[in-house]
C-alpha cells in the first residue's frame, strides 16, 4: 500500500522542506487539524484566482467553527502562530531588501 501524497512517507512533488532555506519560517498544518482540508482548499482557490470558490470555503470553515468557543487571545498556541506569520513577512521583506 503507497503512503498518502503528501506525507512523511510519499512527498508531494511539490514538497517545500528540501528548499527551505535554514532561517525560513514555516507554519505546518496536519491532517488530524480537523479544519486541515478545508484550509488547503482555500489556499489553492486563493492561488488559482477563484474567488468565488476561495469566498465559499472560507464560508464552510467559518461555519464548522461557529460552535466552538474562541483560542483565549493569551493562548500561547495562538500568540506563537501570529508570531510565525509575522516572522514570515518579515523574511519575505529581508529577502526583497537584498
């Protein structure tokens, strides 16, 4: 039996981990995130162009996260992937910079 593309076991051609340079942040999300799906979804219709999709999928995650109640904002878990995702723009604008 052939591991799932994208794992550990069968990369995706596309995987990212070979290339990424050694001070390159990177945020990973895991197919047990209930949301993983949906949010990869959403990437790729954002990357395509396809706003229409891109708005509907963005509805269907809002709506499977209604019910839950919020990360507390003192969450470390939360406060440390905002810090990657300002890690991340600031990578990008170094490298520009250059």
């Amino acid at each position: 039996m052939t591991a799932p593309v994208g794992s550990k076991a069968n990369p995706s051609k596309f995987d990212c981990y070979p290339d990424l340079a050694e001070d390159e942040p990177y945020f990973v999300i895991r197919a047990d995130d209930p949301l993983s799906n949906a949010l990869v979804e959403l990437h790729a219709y954002i990357g395509a162009g396809q706003s229409g999709a891109a708005h509907n999928k963005l509805a269907e995650i809002m709506a499977l996260t209604a019910d839950r109640p919020p990360r507390p904002s003192g969450s470390p878990k939360y406060r440390e992937t905002f810090a990657i995702s300002s890690s991340m723009e600031q990578w990008r604008d170094s490298r520009s910079a250059r």
